[in-house]
C-alpha cells in the first residue's frame, strides 16, 4: 500500500535527521527540514506514485517545481545519505512484509 510507503519514509526521514514528521511536513526552511525534506522528495518520487504535486502537498504544501528543484538537489548533494536511507527503508519495508504474510 502506498500510503503505508509514505508513512514510513517519513518515519525514516524524521528519525534519521532526529526532527519530528510534523518539522519534516511544515514550512519551515531550517536547514535540517529543508534538507530532509529534500530527501523525502527524492524517496518518495522513486518508491511510490506519487506525482510531484502530490508530495508537495503532503510535505510542506509545495508547488510541484520546489519539489522537482529539491529532488534534484538531493541527488547531487546527499548521496550517501540516499544510499543510507534507502537501505533503512529496503529494509522496513521487507520487515512490513514479513509481519503482513
């Protein structure tokens, strides 16, 4: 279910910056929030179907092209901290998986 997807990234997100979903999901242009919820947006786009629109209203009410700006961002950026999310993320997901079957 996609919407379990979205919750849990941004469970991972909030917990591995240390803020709250609620700081991920407002508009505050803090550093930290700012830059994890450029990553929100990266893993979002790649891991559910999402549209641009879409995760920018759920995080922050962004206009879709913050959102692509952001993304990018985050790709040249943050590297190794995509790679380390994703592995935290690959991981709650198969455990999600595993309790569902």
């Amino acid at each position: 279910n996609s919407m379990n997807k979205v919750n849990i990234i941004k469970d991972i997100v909030s917990s591995y910056y240390d803020i709250t979903v609620d700081e991920l999901e407002s508009r505050s242009k803090k550093q930290n929030y700012a830059t994890a919820r450029s990553l929100a947006y990266y893993l979002l786009h790649m891991h559910t179907p999402m549209s641009m629109k879409d995760i920018g209203k759920r995080l922050g009410n962004r206009d879709h092209s913050t959102v692509v700006t952001m993304k990018k961002k985050a790709m040249y950026m943050y590297k190794n901290d995509i790679i380390t999310l994703q592995k935290i993320l690959t991981e709650k997901l198969n455990n999600y998986h595993e309790r569902k079957n």
